[in-house]
C-alpha cells in the first residue's frame, strides 16, 4: 500500500511496475510450482498430462507452457462439483459458482490466501481507476454466488473506501441510495448503468447533482460507444475491468484512468492468446481466444483454461507507468459470436453502429432466424420518441440510413426494427442481446 496526497491507496509498483525480463523469471518459477501441484493434486491434470505426454518437470522455459494440455469448461463440467480442486475441502473457505446459463454452472473453491490475493489484486484495479479510500463505492452486481459483488466488494474495503453492499435489483432504491448515501463511485454492468441513467432521467433526477465520479464496470462486453453515453449522462469517468469465476472472477485485469486496454495481473496469471480454430500460440497483438493459466492459485489452479474471450495482448509500457501488459476491450466471447450468412458478427459491433446513430437508444436486441435456409438478422433498436411517432417516409429514411451503416460495418444486410422506448427487457445483471431461433428445432 502507499499514501500520495494523504490518501491510501493500493499500489504495488514492485509488481505492476515490474521490469519484463524479472516478471518473466517470477512467473516460470510460479509456474513450474502450479503445475507440480496440479500434477500431484488434480486427477484430471494427472490423465491429461499423461495422454500429452508431458511432466512437470519437463517444464524448464515459458516456452514450454505451450507444451501444456488446454483446460475447458468441459472439464470443470465432468469434474463437477468439486473434482478439480487441488486442496482438501478443509482448506477451502469460499465456493463461488459461474453465471452460465445452460448446462451446469462451474464450482470454485478459495482457500485463504486465494482469498487475499484476489482482495489485492481487485483493490490494486481500483486504485487504478481511480478509488481512494475517500470514495463512497456503490455495488450493484447482484451478491450471491456470482463473483462481481464480493470481487468488489473486499477489494475496496482493502483500499479504505466506504462501501455499500446496495446488490441488484430495485432501481428506486438504487437511486435513493446514490441520492441520499452521496455515492461517489458506481460497480455494476455497463448495460445496468444505462438502465440507472435511463430511469434518473424518468423521475427527473440530474445524475450530474449527484456525487458520482467515477463508474467500475464490467462482467459483459461494452463497446467505446457505450463508454462514452455513459459517461456524458451520468457525468462520470468510466472505466472497464474483466474476470472470470474459474480463473478468480474480477481482478483478473483492469483499466487504468488512461484506459488504453486493461492491465492484466501477470505476476499471478499468464495470459496467452490463440487461434480458436488451431490452438496455435499467436504473437503478442494479434486477435484471438484469451487462454489463462493461474500461477498463485492453491484452491483450484487452472492450466491454460481456454477463456473463449476473443482479445488482443499488449505489452507495450502504458503512460500510467504500469509495465503489466494490457488486453483490448474483448469484442466477445466465440461463442457468443453470431455467424450470419456465413459472416462473423459481434454483438458489440452493431452496438458500435447503434450508438453513433442520433435517434438511437442505447437498448437494443438481436433476433437471429432461419427461413428457407437463409439466415436472417432483425435489429430490434429502441429509438427516441420523436422518431417512433414520426411520419412514415421520415422512418424509412431513417431505417435505411441505419441499414446501410450496418452492412458496411458487417459485410452482410440487417433488418432494422424500430421499437418504442422502453420495450426491450433490461436486466440488472449480464444484459441478454442476442436472441438465437434458428436452433428452436434441436
Ligand atoms: O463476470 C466476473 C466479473 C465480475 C468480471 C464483475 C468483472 C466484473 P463470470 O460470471 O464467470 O465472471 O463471467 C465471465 O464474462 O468470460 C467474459 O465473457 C465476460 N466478461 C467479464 N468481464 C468482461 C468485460 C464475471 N470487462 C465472462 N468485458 C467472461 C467483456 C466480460 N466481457
């Protein structure tokens, strides 16, 4: 921890500082020690070993990292619920579980010291966007076995901050409480943030006479787009941070205040990225599926687990000084990509179109359908009143403005579907885009 200008802070320039040649040495000794573990510990790890033929003491460079099998959520599913952990259960002192929707959910285990660190390196996020033991921090990720509202919470508790465990739901409230208790820093899901500007807006409120300053959020893909319609109508700085429940859950990386690309903890993960189709290892820059391997973790360390999070890794030095590389926005997971006529498509890439577009709302939702073969995709886009009302030839004109916007951005048509504010559901947790029909039959 260090005080500058009398506020406590969580910095640890000896890590998120760290010279890249001296990183690498922490990180191959770290690694030689996770994979032992696993080896000695993790049945699944010792058959998959085996079948790559592969020791952990073969494990002599980063290098040889590659050399290592892939772990999937396949596997946390077969080893359900508690086969994958390297720890007896008496060690364990926290279960969190994923939020997937189907299938069942993935189980982690926290011993203490797991514990610590992910309260470490949540706090040392925060301070890089900007909280300081002043800050009153509102938490709005629902509290339960999801990993975003404890992440948050004990990080910034560990930086000094005032928090309050407000949990999803019951928008009134939250707006009481932003009110009333003088919030000054707001941790949701981008699209949860929207919904609180939307309905300040209803009851009058001017999010500009509250006391927010800054806005941590994360847990689901945003666009730049939708960073700067939240800041301008909350009066905010906003910045991104990602995680996962089977590698942590938050503080796996974060934005600083030059929000450039999230700084990734490579003092206790190695981030790799690779071609989803191949597994082929790209070279840092290059666009592909995000694969993590735990270096610290005792409860349930994972090797090379396959994120599914499309990204890139830059390990250029950031203006804030931090040397720890730095991941893009992700545009998504693979498997949330849509292939439409053939064309991948991301939801966050229509969204990019949608919010430069005057008129738009940022609420949206995307209907993918089969006829005959062909597949479709209708954009159902919520629209200012003005323009739901307007006369017919003025909507057309601007639906096919909107149409050609997306088939340049795209490469394949949309339909664009005008629906009136407030029509489209919105969730207090992870916001559901996509609505995929063409598997209705299966
Ligand atoms: O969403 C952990 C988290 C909580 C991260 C709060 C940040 C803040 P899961 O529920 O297991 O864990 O979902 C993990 O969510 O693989 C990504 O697809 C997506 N995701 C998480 N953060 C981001 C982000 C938490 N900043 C899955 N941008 C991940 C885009 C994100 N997608």
């Amino acid at each position: 921890m260090n005080f500058s200008e009398g506020r406590l802070r969580v910095f640890d320039p000896r890590h998120e500082c760290i010279d890249r040649g001296q990183l690498e040495r922490l990180q191959l000794e770290r690694l030689q020690q996770v994979v032992h573990r696993v080896q000695k510990n993790v049945p699944c790890y010792q058959n998959k070993f085996r079948e790559a033929g592969v020791d952990a003491r073969e494990i002599r460079n980063l290098s040889d990292l590659s050399r290592l099998p892939f772990t999937t959520k396949d596997d946390l599913r077969q080893n359900y619920p508690y086969d994958m952990f390297a720890v007896p259960m008496k060690e364990v002192v926290r279960i969190h579980s994923s939020s997937g929707t189907t299938g069942k959910p993935t189980v982690v285990g926290y011993t203490r010291s797991d514990l610590h660190t992910w309260t470490d390196l949540v706090a040392r996020f925060m301070t890089a966007a900007g909280v300081h033991d002043e800050d009153i921090v509102h938490i709005a990720f629902g509290y339960g076995l999801f990993t975003g509202a404890f992440g948050l919470h004990y990080g910034a508790e560990r930086i000094g901050a005032s928090v309050i465990p407000m949990s999803g739901g019951n928008t009134e409230k939250q707006l009481m409480i932003l009110q009333d208790y003088k919030s000054t820093a707001l941790v949701c899901t981008p699209s949860y943030a929207l919904t609180l500007a939307d309905r300040m807006e209803q009851a009058g409120m001017n999010p500009r006479d509250l006391s927010l300053e800054v806005g941590l959020f994360g847990a689901e893909p945003w666009s730049e787009q939708m960073r700067v319609e939240i800041e301008e109508r909350l009066g905010i700085v906003a910045t991104d941070n990602y995680g996962l429940s089977e590698v942590m859950g938050p503080g796996v990386a974060g934005e600083c205040l030059y929000k450039c690309g999230m700084h990734i903890a490579e003092d206790h993960f190695i981030a790799e990225t690779i071609d989803p189709d191949t597994g082929d290892v790209l070279p840092p820059g290059s666009k592909g599926e995000l694969v993590i391997t735990t270096l610290t973790k005792e409860g349930i360390p994972l090797i090379r687990y396959r994120t599914r999070d499309i990204t890139r890794i830059h390990q250029e030095i950031c203006e804030c000084g931090r040397t720890l590389a730095r991941m893009e926005k992700t545009m998504g997971r693979s498997d949330d990509m849509l292939i439409i006529k053939g064309v991948n498509v991301f939801p966050t890439q229509i969204e990019e179109v949608l919010f430069k577009v005057e008129g738009c709302q940022p609420h949206y939702q995307l209907i993918v359908d089969r006829e005959d073969n062909r597949d479709s995709l209708e954009v159902q886009v919520e629209v200012q009143e003005c323009i739901f009302f307007d006369e017919m030839r003025q909507q057309r004109e601007f639906v096919q403005s909107v149409e050609g916007e997306l088939a340049t951005m795209l490469g394949v048509s949309a339909k664009v579907k005008l629906v009136e504010p407030n029509s489209i559901p919105r969730h207090e947790g992870k916001a559901q885009r996509v609505i995929d029909r063409r598997n209705k039959d299966l």
